[in-house]
C-alpha cells in the first residue's frame, strides 16, 4: 500500500517542485511579484506563480497517470479554472465581484456535474448549502494564506486525514488523487516553508481551497453513514481555514472594522505577536489541524452521535483561544479602524465580555449535563433522553440565574485565583442542589438519577474553572521573552518576592524576565515560586551572574538590609549589573 501511495504521491512531488523551481526564477523576470503592503505580512518582495507549480502538480499527474473517474476529471478542470482566476487576479488585479461571480460558476459546475451534500432531502437548500461549502472553503484558503507555508501545510494535513477516509471506504480512485494532491503540495513546500522562496498567490490559495472542498463531496460511500457524519467530519478537517475565517470575520466586526479590507490581524499574525516565530507558528496551527483531524477519525469510527460532548469541548476550546488572540494587540492602520454606523454600534456596545461570557456558560451547562447522562447510562443512554430533554430548560435556567447571583460574570478572567475557584464551587453546589429541589416540585423527582447530579456538579465545577483558568494557562504558555529583556534575578523568597515575579509575568511593558531566587533562609532553598527555583544564599550569586546571565538583581523586600546586602551589592557591581529594590508603598 505504501509503495503504491509513493508511485502516486512522488510524481506529483517532482513536477510541482521542478515548476516552483521554474517559478522562482521566472516570475521576477515578468515582474509577477508580492511587494511589501502595509496590511500584508511579508517586508520584502517575494517571487509569485508558485501556485501554478500547485495546479500543474496535481492535474498534470491526475490526467497522464490513469484514465480516473469522470468525476475527478471534472473536479481537477474545475479546480484549474479556479486557479486560472487567482492567477489572473495575480497579474492584474480582479475586483471581489468578478472573482466571487467566478466562484460561483465554478461551483455551480461542480454542482451540475453531481457534486452536492445530501442533507435535507430538499434539492434546493442543499444545494445551496453546497454552494456555500465550495465558495467558503475556497475564500479560507485564500484568507489562510497569510504567512509563510501556512495554508499549504493545513491543506497537506486535511488531504491526509481525508486520504485516510479514502482508503477505509475503499475509494481506490479517490486515494489516488488525494496522494497526488499531497505530493504537489509537498513539492510547493520545499521553497515556501518559513522562510519562503515563493508564494502561491492566490491562484495556489483558491485551488487549494476549491479542489480540497470538492474532494470531500467526490464520494458516495460517506452518506450511508449518516447525515451528522456527511456534514461533521469535512468540517472537522478543514477546521483550522473555518476557525482563521470565523475569527478574523468576528473581531473585525466587534471592534468596528469592514470585513472586507486587509489586515495583518489572522490568527497566525496573533501568534507570532505574543511571541512565537512564524516557523513555530505554522506548525503549532498544523498540530492544531492534526489533533482536530484525531477528533475526525473518533467520530467516524465510534459515531458522531458517541463523540457529541467530544466535539462541543473542541468548540469551546477554540472559542476560548480566539478570545484570548482577540485580545492580543496587533497594528493596525487608519482606514482599518473606520467602520459603518452597524459596525462601531457593536464596537461600542458595552456589555461584550459578560454576552460572551454567559453564552458559554450555557454551553458547558449543557455540556455538562448531557456528558453526566452519558457516564451514568453509557449504553441505556437512548432510553433516558426524555428525562435529559424534560429538565434541561430548569437546569439551564437555575443554574445561570444561581451563577449571576453568586457574581460569576463580574470577574476578570486572567486574574482568575483560588478565591474565584471556590466561588465557582459554591455557585455550582447551590446550583445543582436548587435544581434537585426544583425537579422535585415540577417532576416529583420520578425517573432521574441522583448519580447524574453528582457528575454534572463535578463536571461543571471542572469545566467553570478550566475555562476561566483558560487566559492564564494560555498566557504562561505563550508567554513572551525576548532576548532583549533584562534577566533579573530576585533577591528575597517571601511575599515580596511572589508579588514582583507576578507583576514580572503579567506585565510585558516592564521587559524583564525573572530567572530565580536567591534568600538567605536556608528553608527555601532548591525549592520553587511560580515553577522559578530558589537556587540558595547571597554565595550563590556570583555563580549566577556568570552562568545564568542575569543583567539585574531587585531587592524584594524593605528587611533585606546589613552585610548581606552590601556583600550582594558588590558582587553585582563588579559584574556591572545593576543592583534595585522594589517599593510595594502606597502614594
């Protein structure tokens, strides 16, 4: 089977690199270029028409290397004609109207030619579904295409998980055309990977999107295993270009801004503003696109309906990162920020972050109902859904009335503490018990399970406060430290100590990275505050500045005084490094 994949994927391989190749010497020669812009990524200019390289990689091979199916030979002259599109829009720039009327008469033909999601049973709302599947996936390759290899590596990534499909269907001709596929886009990216040689332009962005959208439509076998299957895993493998799209869509509109201009604000853009270089970026969002496509790969072997609370805690998750990304600050130009009446009404509107906040609180209340069924029945789970669908409107209303009167929305995530956990733990435990109190009136308590209760207050504490917790687990793992902060190492392991390593942590615009300890109380010694060590007294301190380059030493703590100051003092002078103390007064 591998040996077979290879003969597949390696032609494709050779031809779209030996065309990057040609492409990277030729499009400068004719000026077809990416000049730096002031709402684009890229500073320097950069050769374009890699996407052809793309398209002569995949269709080229499709059409010599076997007969194939009708119905991929239609898909890949489609796709070339969309790639046709972005390639005349490369030249000479398209306006949106010619290029979405294109896309619609490439979808169209597709759809014409039997391309089509059979949801409803209603050929015309299918049909546009359909429409709108092609077109949106397409324009979120093309919005992906923001940073060096990133909408080439989500879509080598998708086209694995959905070969895989392939070959467990049985679809021997579509697993050919996904490894051909991957190999032209493998190819391209040899000279486009971080730091790139060559972009695709968007005649490689559009029939990326557009071929990887009609791939997922080529087959019959998906549909015997049930609408919820047919719709929920291509959504899934392509939900990193979606998740890019939605977002972009969603904080351009919440801070007043037009959708429709350019700007340096995607999600790849965030990332490396909080401190991630493009080449961590690209692959952390192409491991992101991998765990999504594991999620596709459970559903479909145990049953979308077995993964249900699987794929909401997926939703929320990528909910809760793209409200942490929102708030990274990125630059943004004059015209950005100008925006129509609708537009600045919802920038304005004050009331965001508890809307927010109480719209996902629904959705863990459900969650957590629902999986607390799951567990209790596991496989009676079918015959106690009325019991779950009778009391879920009580359980949702008492308990988001119970967490507003304990003050659940006032709080300010990032600065989330012990105290806002167990206020959480006090909000669910009277939650859950008024709602037990409430079931009995309404429904004499007949047919529940006290069992589910227990979980679904376990379950909701765990999901409350993960989700809170969310920022700052977030923010220590993207936490920036440049090299050319000062690396401070802290004299004084106390109160003082933690409050300046917080305020160190939390608060970039101070540009400094504390590296450590030193106290004279031998106690504290080799222990740790906030995951930094103690290293020991001041006798470490001249081993510290030498080996771990530390630029400054702060004093923590106003008793720190006498000769064990001054011997500190010393030291760090005749290493040139600064010695300060951190006033903690009140003005």
């Amino acid at each position: 089977m591998i040996l077979q994949l290879l003969s597949f994927f390696l032609p494709a391989f050779a031809v779209s690199l030996t065309f990057t190749l040609l492409a990277e010497r030729f499009a400068p020669k004719i000026g077809v270029v990416a000049r730096p812009v002031a709402d684009r990524w890229h500073r320097q200019t950069v050769p374009l028409l890699g996407g052809v390289a793309i398209i002569l990689g995949t269709v080229g091979p499709m059409l010599l290397t076997g007969r194939g199916e009708f119905q991929f030979i239609v898909l890949a002259l489609a796709a070339f004609a969309m790639g046709g599109v972005g390639l005349v829009d490369d030249v000479r720039a398209l306006s949106p109207q010619i290029k979405l009327l294109a896309q619609i008469l490439l979808a169209a033909t597709l759809i014409q030619f039997g391309f089509v999601l059979r949801l409803t049973g209603f050929r015309f709302v299918d049909v546009f579904v359909t429409l709108l599947w092609l077109i949106g996936i397409t324009n979120a390759f093309n919005l992906l295409d923001n940073m060096d290899g990133l909408s080439a590596t989500i879509a080598l990534v998708a086209a694995g998980f959905r070969l895989l499909f392939f070959q467990w269907e049985g679809e021997g001709e579509a697993v050919r055309v996904a490894a051909i596929y991957m190999g032209a886009i493998a190819g391209f990216l040899v000279r486009n990977f971080p730091p790139a040689k060559i972009f695709m332009g968007d005649a490689g962005s559009l029939f990326l999107g557009f071929f990887l959208a009609g791939l997922s439509l080529g087959t019959e076998r998906a549909y015997s295993r049930g609408v919820a299957a047919v719709l929920v895993i291509p959504v899934l493998l392509l939900l990193i270009p979606i998740f890019d799209t939605a977002f972009v869509t969603a904080t351009r509109l919440m801070s007043g801004r037009s959708v429709a201009v350019g700007g340096r604000d995607h999600t790849s853009h965030r990332l490396v503003a909080i401190g991630l270089s493009e080449r961590q970026t690209v692959l952390l969002l192409a491991a992101l696109s991998a765990a999504v496509g594991s999620v596709a790969v459970l559903s479909y072997r145990v049953g979308v309906s077995q993964t249900v609370v699987v794929l909401a805690l997926l939703v929320i998750a990528l909910v809760l990162l793209g409200i942490y990304l929102s708030r990274v600050r990125i630059v943004q130009t004059a015209e950005q920020r100008n925006g129509g009446a609708v537009l600045r009404l919802i920038a304005d509107f004050q009331y965001k972050r508890q809307v927010m906040t109480l719209l996902l609180d629904m959705s863990l209340i459900l969650v957590a109902y629902y999986a607390a069924y799951v567990i209790r029945f596991e496989q009676a789970f079918q015959q106690h859904r009325p019991e779950l669908y009778n009391s879920l409107p009580i359980v949702l209303l008492v308990q988001l009335v119970t967490f507003a009167a304990f003050g659940l929305y006032r709080g300010i995530w990032q600065y989330t503490s012990v105290t806002d956990v167990l206020r959480m733990a006090r909000a669910v435990t009277v939650a859950t018990m008024v709602t037990m109190v409430v079931l009995i009136y309404t429904h004499t308590f007949r047919g529940f399970s006290r069992t589910v209760f227990i979980l679904d207050w376990l379950l909701l504490i765990v999901l409350l406060g993960g989700s809170r917790a969310s920022f700052r687990f977030l923010a220590e793992m993207f936490r920036l430290k440049p090299k050319l902060f000062q690396r401070v190492l802290i004299y004084g392991a106390g109160d003082g100590g933690e409050l300046l390593v917080r305020e160190i942590l939390n608060n970039p615009a101070l540009q400094r990275v504390p590296i450590g300890f030193i106290d004279d109380d031998r106690g504290k010694h080799q222990t740790r505050i906030h995951g930094l060590p103690v290293f020991g007294g001041i006798e470490q301190v001249r081993e510290l500045l030498s080996e771990r380059r530390a630029t400054e030493l702060i004093v923590s703590s106003s008793k720190i005084r006498g000769n064990g100051l001054e011997t500190v003092t010393e030291i760090c002078h005749s290493f040139g490094v600064p010695v300060r103390r951190a006033s903690f007064r009140l003005e």
